[in-house]
C-alpha cells in the first residue's frame, strides 16, 4: 500500500469523478423529464394572461385627456 499510493489516489479521483459525472446526468434527465409538465403548464397560463389582456384592451378605449407620466413620443433616426 505505501508503494502504490499515488496510483489509489488516483483511482480513488476517477472513481469520485465517475459517481459525480453519472449523479449530475441522472439529475438533469430527471429536472428535465420533470419540467415538461410544467412548462406547459406556463405555456398555457401565458396564453390565458395574453388572451385576457387583448380582450382588456379593446374594452377599455383611452380618454381624450393627457396623462401626466407619459412623455411625448419622439422620433429618432438610427441611420441604419
């Protein structure tokens, strides 16, 4: 063991380095398999929200008066 102890360090990396490899990889398959459900879960609440928010804004016209906050719009030429 004292002769070769360089070599079962190194066995000893490779091997920590295989089981961290393999935990990250099974890890990300299983986020991933995991995700899909929920993401279109999110999908299908941003449509809703989008679909809200156009019928809001056909319903509710802007008045005639000027709204403080708001600054005139201004046209800029970017030369492109």
């Amino acid at each position: 063991m004292q002769k070769n102890w360089l070599m079962y360090m190194i066995l000893a990396a490779i091997i920590l380095l295989t089981i961290a490899f393999l935990y990250c990889a099974v890890r990300s398959y299983f986020m991933r398999r995991g995700n899909n459900s929920s993401m279109g879960n999110l999908i299908e609440l941003a449509s809703v929200i989008a679909n809200k928010n156009s019928a809001l804004q056909t319903q509710l016209p802007l008045s005639g008066t000027k709204l403080s906050s708001a600054s005139p719009s201004t046209v800029v030429d970017l030369g492109v």
